[in-house]
C-alpha cells in the first residue's frame, strides 16, 4: 500500500520513509542489463533478470543530469515515477562538490575549486574555493533543489548525500588534495548549503554518507567524523540519518549485543571475545586492529549511538547491500575497486534485522557499474582517471586472462556477470541478517 512518511513540521520525516512503498526501477538501468541477459545463461541469466528488477539508486553525478526529459535526469525519473500508480519512491545520490573524492582519481567530479588547463582540478591550488562553491550552488544545488520542490507531495524521495565527502576530511586530511584549504571549504560550505537548501524547500528523506566500517569503524575516525557533523552545524533535526557501505562490498553481518556501558564502542567482539558468536565473524579482520565495525549492522549501530550521545540526533541508517553477498573474496579488504569474484547482496528492502536502526538495505549503487578503469581501457586508450586501486591485486582487470576496467560509473559486463553468478539476493526478516 502506497504511503508517504508522515512529516514532521521541521521536515523531517517521522517515520521510515522506505516502510510500504513501491520502489522506483529506472528503466535506463534496466537497458543496462538486457546487454548482459542477452550474452548470459543458466543461473548468471536467472539472477540477472532478478537484478535487473531490483530498484537501485541513481547517481545525480554531473550537472547535466539535473534537468532532462529521460530517466537519466532528476527531471526526467520524477516525471516517471509520478505517473506510476501509485508514485514510487525514487532513491537519488547527490553527488557533485568541487574538489570531489579528494583521496581517489577514479571519481573525481567536474566541478573544481581551481581548474587545470585540461579541466580536470588541480588540488595543489590554494584559496578559499570561492568560485567552486558558487559554481555548485547555483549549477547543481539550486537547479536540483528547485526541480525536487517541483513534485514536493507528489513523489517520495530520499537523498544519500555527497558520498565520501565528510568521512575524507575525517580521516584523510594527510593527503594533500583533502588536506588542502580550498578542498576543506568546499565540503564544508557545500554540504552545508546544499542540506539547509534540501531540507528546508523540498520533502526529501535525506541520508548523509557515513563511508563503511572498514573506513570510519576506528574510534578516533568515527569521533572525527561526528565533531565535523557537530562542528558544521548542520540541520540534523531535519535529516533522516546516515547511509553506509555506499558503492563498497562490506559484509552485512549479524549485529552483536550493546552492552549498556559500552559508550560508543561495543567491545562485545573485541580481544577473542565471542569469537563462536556469528555477530563476531571477521572476514576483514578489523577486531584485531582495534576496530570493532567488523560488520556494517554492527557499525550502524555505533553510529546510532555515536549519534545519540554526541549530537543529540535520533539517526537511523539505510545499507548499500548491492554488491557485499560474497563475505571474503579480497586478500585485502582495503581493495575497494572492482573486486573480483563478488556477488550481488541482498535486494532493496525495508525489511531489516533491526528495524529500530536500519531503515533499509538498498541498492545505493547498481551492480554492473564500474568503480573505475584499469590503466588501459577497454578500447585500448589510455584511462583519464587511473586510480590506483583500480591495479589492485584483487581488482577486475589486473591480470592478464581478465578484461580491462571501464571508467567509474560506465557499465561493465564482466563485472555484473560475476556478481550475479555469486549472487545472494535473499533476505531474513526481522532477527539475524545473512552471514
């Protein structure tokens, strides 16, 4: 039954915006993977077809993507949905700060706080980024904001926003292209702009990326990222909460008991303890570095109390589940970009294994795009934006007998044919999540 979150009168949503709707399929996915269903057979075709039904996000990751009249546009997807009956909740990642994923090459974006000859930005430029953060406001937030209040009460829509962007000034400020003055001022006033613009003229149910566990799960990361949310004076009480696991491959797990003195870090797992226990398995061994996150309930979980405790914030959180249904196939779980031998995890749903924190596992990146190119792609020429990790000893595209890597983002047939013969698309309800 169709229903939108009851909301509050601060424009929050009251309830979980994700509970008894109808997820929104975005056609121009589902072209993506006819290619593949085409060349596929056995259980790889059977789980493409699944796949190719499950509702995912759409990345908003160029300015141009903005406005339109297809379903690759804000525009567009909203003008779609709205005509379903009953509307469908589109999930939409807002995406485009200058300066953007300073500490990776494979997805730095278009908009710079100084340009290069070429166009790419060049991060060694000091300033106070005056020029990008306007470029932002007024070619990507004020256009987005302005569409998304064009179908306010008649679609429900939720943000994940900026990905990557506060959990690289927590932890990352070592690399000169986040350390970087002008980097720090661009997320800073751009995040900030774009959530007191988002939250105060549009509906939207927004979620502010919380990077992974194997990233932030460390206490002094987790506390940096949390006196940065503090620090920034950001609207929380008309946020929904926090997304994690976005366009990576951490386990889901099984959430382990909080004790009620733990504070903010559940130590049920730590030094051996528990070690029968299915909430302590570890495939990236996290525990052992003092990191209690060895899944990502279990750092949802700190966040939600993080969160309580430090800002005041009642935050839920929702899962990128798309592509972590393969426990251990790295040899380093640090190896972020096109893994291979992963599976599709479990699909878009509301049904969590706890539901008083998880909003929703969902699909906040489509399985079959590309994290990023090997040095050489596809084509023979020479990738724009190596990173890398897209070299990795687990990456796609690293030896020989493999195909090379498309660009982030572009389809990558290889990929999602091995996700989805590893695919583990099933889900428990409330209680246990899937090992």
């Amino acid at each position: 039954m169709f229903r939108f979150s009851v909301i509050l009168a601060s424009g929050v949503a009251a309830s979980n915006p994700f509970a008894g709707q109808t997820f929104y399929v975005n056609p121009a996915n589902q072209k993506e993977y006819d290619e593949s269903i085409a060349t596929a057979d056995g259980i790889t075709k059977e789980n493409l077809q699944r796949m190719r039904n499950t509702p995912s996000a759409y990345w908003i990751d160029t300015k141009a993507k903005v406005q339109g009249t297809g379903t690759e546009s804000v525009q567009g997807i909203l003008t779609d949905a709205a005509a379903k009956s009953p509307p469908e909740l589109v999930t939409l990642i807002f995406y485009d700060l200058p300066n953007r994923d300073c500490d990776a090459a494979a997805s730095n974006g278009e908009i710079c706080c100084t340009y290069n000859a070429d166009g790419t930005c060049d991060y060694s430029a000091e300033g106070d980024c005056a020029d990008g953060i306007e470029e932002y406001k007024a070619t990507y937030v004020d256009p987005f904001v302005s569409t998304l209040a064009s179908f306010k009460g008649k679609v429900p829509v939720v943000l994940v926003v900026e990905p990557d962007s506060i959990p690289n000034l927590a932890s990352n400020l070592g690399h000169p292209h986040c350390g970087n003055m002008a980097t720090q001022l661009a997320y800073h006033h751009g995040v900030h702009y774009a959530l007191d613009e988002l939250t105060a003229k549009t509906d939207a149910s927004i979620y502010l990326d919380a990077a992974h566990g194997g990233w932030l799960g460390w206490d002094d990361n987790v506390a940096a990222y949390m006196g940065l949310i503090r620090d920034w004076d950001l609207p929380l009480g008309k946020m929904r909460g926090f997304a994690t696991n976005v366009a990576n491959y951490q386990p889901l797990g099984v959430m382990s008991p909080w004790a009620p003195d733990s504070g903010y870090r559940n130590v049920y797992c730590m030094n051996g303890a528990h070690s029968t226990d299915k909430s302590c398995a570890d495939p990236c061994k996290l525990n052992s570095q003092w990191n209690p996150a060895n899944n990502e309930l279990n750092f949802a979980q700190a966040l939600v109390h993080h969160a309580k405790g430090t800002l005041s914030w009642d935050a839920k959180v929702i899962i990128d589940t798309g592509r972590n249904g393969v426990v251990d196939m790295r040899g380093d779980c640090a190896n972020w970009c096109n893994p291979r031998n992963a599976g599709a995890g479990i699909a878009s749903t509301s049904d969590t294994a706890n539901p008083d924190m998880i909003d929703a596992y969902f699909w906040l990146k489509t399985p079959g795009e590309s994290d990023g190119c090997t040095q050489e792609l596809p084509d023979g020429t020479a990738c724009p934006r190596f990173d890398r990790m897209c070299g990795s000893m687990d990456s796609i595209g690293s030896t020989s007998t493999e195909p090379r890597s498309p660009e982030a983002g572009d389809w990558f047939d290889y990929q999602v044919k091995q996700l989805a013969a590893n695919a583990q698309l099933g889900q428990k309800g409330p209680g246990p999540a899937l090992v």
